[in-house]
C-alpha cells in the first residue's frame, strides 16, 4: 500500500468528522505523523489534539494504540468514535481477564482502527505475548505531560511506555499529545519517549479573547455572586469548586436567587452527571458548579466565563480549566476568586497528603489483609477495595487510607484504577445445570428474569466474580435500578445461588508486585513529588500575586519567551487607567444622553462626541463594567442603555 497522503486525511476528516478542512496546527501534526516523524503536539485546551492521532489512524494500514491514562476519557472517546462509525475499543483493567482475551483476538483479526489501553496494562504477560502478533502501525501516547514528575497528572507508568513496546519495529509511528507542557515536562517526557529529532508542533498558549482576570478579596462570597450575575447576562459558564458539598451549596443558593444552576462531582451517579453534563451543553440551563471531575472532553463553545472560586494547586490545572471558556473565539472571561490564606491551606492539604512511613506501612499491610493476600503471594486480577474495611483494619482513618493508597500508586507499589461507571458483579455459587432447573421451576417472570442473568453473565461467573457496566445490564434486562438490587438480593439472600457486588467509586486495586513482609520504598522518591507540587504551588500564587499582565505570566510559564502584554487582563487594564485620565460623571452623561434616543453603533457615538477611538473605548469599557450601558447584539459594537 501507498504511503497515505494529507488529502487522504482530508477525505477521511470529510468522511467520519464532517469537517472540510483542518484547524491550525492540526494539518502539519498530521502531515509529520503520515511522513514518520517522532512528533509531539503541544495544543491548548479545545486545540483539537485528539484528531492529530485519530485521523492519521484511519489513513494508515494497520492498529493505532493509544495509551491514555483515564478510564473515563478512553470510554467517551470510544463510544464517539463508534458513533462515528470507526471501528474502535480499550482494554482496561476493569475489564475480566476472557473479555481482554478476546479483544485482543479481535485486534489480532484486524477489527480494530484504534486500540485504547491504559499504560499498566502494557507490563501484562498477556499484552507482552501478544503485541508480537499486532499490525501496529501508530502509537498514540496521549495526556503526555502525565510522564514527568513537573507534569500536573504524573503517573509513574507512563515513563515506562517506550521500554513496555520495545518489541515494536522502527517503522511503527509514535505521537505523544498534551495540553499543558512547560520547558521542563517537554524536555522530560521526549527523553522518557527517547524521540529522536521529534517534530514539535505547538499552538501556543495565546487566548486572545480571554480576558484573564483575578479578584483579590477576603469577601469570596459575595464576590461569586456578583460575578456571577454579571456572568451569566453574557451567557452560560462553570464555577469551579474544590468540595462536592460547595458545589451541591453553591447550586441551591445560585436556583434560590433566580439562577438556575447544577452540582456536578463524582458522588453524583453516571446517569446524573451524563444529564447534567448534556443540558448544560444544549443550553437548557446557565450555570454548573462542578469540582475538577467537571470539563474533561467537554466541547461548549459558546462558554462565556469560568469561576474559579477554589484557588487550583497547579497552574497546567488553572489554564486547562479556565481555558474551557471561549472555544468559539468570542470574548469571554475567566475569573480566579482569590484570598490571601488560599495558599496556605492549600500547601498544607499537599504536606497532608505524605504520610509518615509508619502510616504507610499500615496501610499497606490493612490493604493486603483486606484482599487476603499471603506474603509472597502474587495478585492476578485488579480488585474492588472498600476504603471504610481498610480503615477498621489498620485502625486509621478512611482517608487517611485514601490518601496511603495514592502515593503507594505513585510509587508504583500498585496500580490503582478509579471507576466512573458503575459495575455489577455476578458469582453464581451454584452449577450450570441447576441454574437452569430453577429457571424451569420458578414463575414465568422470576425465571425468565434469572434466564437472562444466566445468558448475560455467561461461564466466567461461575468461576469468579464478572463485572458488567450497571447501564449495559438494565437496558439488556429493561428493568430499573432499584428493580435490579431487589431481584439480585433475592436471589444472594433467599435463594443464596448467586453472589453480588457493586463497583463504582469503589476503586480497583492491584499489587505490582508480590506482597512483602513489610513495605519497603525509597525515601526520597516518596517525597520528591510533595517537593513539586510545593513549587507548582509557589507558581500558582505567583499568578494570582503577580501585577504584570496574566497572559505573559501564564505563557512565560509554558515557555513562550515572546509573549507581549495582552492589554485585556484586569492587571493591563489597570495600566491602561494609570496612563489615561480617569473616566468622568461629564463623558457618562454624554454617552447615556446620545442613547436616550435609541440604540446607537461605536461609529456613530464616536461621531456625536469627536472624542479618539481609544478614549471612547476607555469610556464605554467602563460603563460596560458599571451595568450603564450594555451591547445590543452580542458580535456588534452597538450599545444601548441597560
């Protein structure tokens, strides 16, 4: 076969996205990729850096692998790419070990364009034996920024991947993709990627209709809500918030006072979040107050402000959650809610989460009682852990035990998978054969009912526990959830044939390793990531301190060197008004007498008043801010009186 082209691309963009022609940046990622170039893709948030991989995956003979660090991100982007119509799955360790098996039989057949994996899978035996009989012509590395310590999202893993497929030939293609990269991580992870004279496409970190914009106040409250009012006159927007009681606060207060506004956070279900995730989208309500599990693969381009009312740990967090505003290229507003005492609280949250060694050791010697592991033993299969048992164990804590768990993952003494979707979990405690008597036995309903559990779940649930996402077994079953437990306990407690289990933020967990007598872990590597953290912290205050323009101080961070005052955030402006005499009662009444009569454009107030464009501006920009006058029609510079 032909080397593909960029106008094969262009067809297949046509084809399968509806898209005549690429954005900036995304045609020559592509072309570097179609020519076999090592190539990384340093786009903002809303870039378009997933069809840089997606759209050379079509084109090209043979698989794509994407490594891609988030269960939830790999299944959204599967279930659109099938959408789509292109042949698309992930493996994952949610997944039971005959339905890994079997997708990689699929892969092996050729059913597959891309393959999304999550990186601790590539140090399987089963994923070892097998890459060997793939056609992989294109590996993915996407969320790069996760392979650096300096990255916002380290994940240990990830600096293994090029070792994990060094069986992989020379004329196999590599991409790695992220959105937020400074000099250190760039430099890290192509070393970690070992790309030699890569291509570097970058979109630069310039948002110029972002109006960058800090508030300094020990008021945060009344602030939001001013802010928020203002916001939502221009249209719909996000407040970010760090708790998941903030947010289900914030909400109420928000519908109470005539805004109508939606929690979302992970303790919300999956169907909830779907509903609140697609109406906000469609613009069926104004105003979502989420935590940081809000946003990730969202694409609202008319998103006019972003609230941060919760001061982020790291600024790569700050510009990709801010950046969420203003996709469509209008102006558009994101505002940092910040107090001085922010800083403190959150470095001492990052001091919280390193524990002692001792309390380490607990956990991890509660965690493998928990899961009844032998010293010396070896665990197969990721499983489903209940922090609260934990915790009665090692006689600490629940969060405490959250927090061992995650810098044990960071460690890599285990790997550590957390759930969006929730799962049941089926072990039938009884043979084939009587399943099928009791379902002979039984009234039409409640055997017709165990029938289809018994051809749903299959062989595997009679050896171990089968997982299967709760949404997937009640459309198949057409029943309800609260219909699902009730018929389930009957059949555990009254029945006793058949075992259940529920996973969803329940996490799975897996030892890397065999158990150990007693944890042993390198010192210094288990508080090298606090010390990062602490100096991405220093960066973040440094934003909000900062009295320079904010758009130089957030691209100087990401390593543009150039970069120019944006003469638009509150730090320019107020520069600007140093320079410039102040706005006057006189020049107000001039311009609120010209709309008396009527709605009027820029041109025509600055024909009626003979004052320089600039000053005009200076003019209107402040009655704009003071809700004198406001914009006609959004896109126009016609004003009329509020």
């Amino acid at each position: 076969m032909s080397r593909p082209t960029i106008d094969d691309a262009k067809g297949a963009l046509k084809k399968y996205w509806g898209f005549d022609s690429f954005r900036t940046g995304q045609e020559m990622a592509i072309q570097s990729v179609l020519d076999g170039n090592e190539t990384l893709v340093l786009f903002p948030t809303g870039g378009g850096k997933s069809l840089c991989y997606q759209v050379p995956a079509m084109v090209l003979d043979g698989l794509t692998i994407v490594i891609s660090p988030l269960i939830a991100l790999m299944q959204d982007q599967v279930e659109q790419l099938q959408k789509a119509g292109i042949r698309a799955t992930l493996i994952n360790s949610t997944l039971p070990g005959h339905e890994v098996e079997q997708r990689l039989v699929n892969a092996r057949n050729g059913m597959y364009k891309l393959l999304y994996i999550a990186p601790e899978r590539l140090a399987s035996e089963r994923w070892q034996i097998e890459i060997q009989n793939l056609n992989i012509s294109l590996v993915a590395v996407d969320e790069a920024h996760c392979i650096s310590e300096w990255g916002h999202d380290f994940r240990p893993s990830y600096r293994h991947i090029r070792d994990e497929l060094s069986l992989l030939g020379d004329e196999v293609r590599w991409i790695a993709l992220t959105a937020t990269a400074t000099p250190e991580v760039k430099k890290d992870l192509l070393e970690a990627l070992k790309f030699k004279d890569p291509k570097v496409i970058t979109g630069g970190f310039q948002r110029p209709n972002l109006h960058w914009w800090v508030n300094e106040t020990d008021q945060k409250k009344e602030l939001l809500m001013k802010a928020v009012r203002r916001g939502v006159k221009m249209g719909s927007g996000i407040v970010y918030a760090n708790t998941r009681r903030d947010c289900e606060y914030w909400s109420k207060v928000f519908s109470q006072k005539g805004i109508e506004a939606k929690a979302y956070h992970a303790g919300l279900n999956n169907k909830v979040r779907e509903q609140v995730q697609n109406e906000w989208i469609n613009g069926e309500f104004p105003l979502v107050v989420a935590t940081n599990a809000f946003g990730m693969g969202i694409d609202k381009p008319d998103c006019r402000f972003v609230i941060h009312y919760s001061m982020p740990f790291t600024l790569e967090s700050y510009y990709q959650e801010a950046g969420r505003a203003g996709r469509d290229g209008e102006t558009s507003y994101p505002l940092l809610i910040y107090k001085g005492s922010d800083t403190d609280l959150l470095k001492s949250r990052i001091l919280r989460s390193y524990p002692e060694y001792e309390e380490l050791n607990k956990v991890y010697m509660a965690l493998c009682d928990e899961m009844n592991l032998a010293v010396g033993s070896e665990q197969e299969n990721s499983e489903a852990v209940d922090y609260a048992n934990v915790a009665k164990r090692a006689g600490i804590s629940a969060k405490q035990i959250r927090i061992g768990i995650e810098v044990l993952h960071r460690l890599e003494i285990l790997e550590l998978t957390e759930l969006h979707k929730p799962k049941t979990g089926i072990h039938f405690l009884v043979s084939r054969a009587y399943i099928r008597e009791k379902v002979e036995e039984l009234d039409s309903k409640k055997g017709e009912f165990l029938d289809q559990l018994f051809r749903i779940y299959g062989p595997p649930s009679f050896s171990d526990f089968h997982f299967i996402d709760q949404n997937y077994l009640l459309e198949k079953l057409q029943v309800t959830e609260n219909q699902l437990q009730k018929a389930l306990n009957v059949f555990s407690e009254h029945d006793q044939i058949l075992r259940v289990k529920q996973i969803g933020e329940t996490p799975l967990i897996r030892l890397i390793n065999p158990r150990m007598p007693k944890l042993h872990i390198d010192q210094k590597k288990a508080y090298h990531y606090r010390d990062v953290l602490l100096k991405k912290l220093e960066y973040m205050e440094g934003y909000a301190t900062t009295k320079g323009c904010r758009e130089v101080y957030l691209r100087t961070y990401f390593g543009e060197t150039e970069a120019k005052p944006c003469g638009n955030c509150d730090n320019c402006r107020s520069a600007e008004s140093v320079d410039h005499h102040p706005v006057t009662d006189a020049e107000i009444n001039k311009v609120r007498e010209l709309l008396m009569s009527g709605e009027k454009d820029i041109d025509t107030i600055q024909r009626r008043t003979r004052w320089r464009r600039e000053k005009l501006k200076q003019v209107i920009e402040f009655m704009e801010r003071e809700e004198v006058i406001t914009k006609a029609e959004e896109g126009n510079e016609t004003y009329r009186l509020t």
